[in-house]
C-alpha cells in the first residue's frame, strides 16, 4: 500500500490535507473522482464567475500526480 495525499483548494482557499493508504495511483484517482461527486453540490453552491475548485492527488514523496478541477468562467 502505498500514502496518497488529498489537497482541496477552493479559489484561493485550502483545506487540511487527507491521506488515504491505497494499493496504486488509479485507486487514488478513483477516490479523487468519489470525494469530487460527494462535494459536487457545495462546489456548485459556491462558484462564482471568477472562481475555481480543485482536488490535487499526490504521491508519498509530495509529487502530483492527478489534479481534477472545476472553474467558472464568464466569456462576455
């Protein structure tokens, strides 16, 4: 098994990291899209025409390794 690192920024705000220990990078890019469905509600909720929303997946060593994210943008 191996430590994953779970880093939630919400604009220019960041939450506490979380770790989970799991077999390989695709478990920590499935958990990754899991905790991004569990919050979908409040990241919607909360975006702004400026705003952004992002969970960063990274290794033991502090490397990242997947990022999902989620931005508002207003094109006019």
């Amino acid at each position: 098994m191996q430590k994953y690192s779970f880093t939630v920024r919400n604009g220019g705000l960041q939450q506490p990291d979380t770790t989970s220990l799991l077999p390989n990078a695709v478990a920590a890019q499935k958990l990754a899209l899991t905790m991004c469905a569990d919050l979908s509600r409040d990241i919607v909720t909360h975006l702004t025409d400026t705003t952004g929303w992002q969970v960063t997946v990274s290794d033991e060593t502090g490397r990242p390794i997947y990022r999902l994210s989620v931005v508002a943008e207003s094109l006019e």
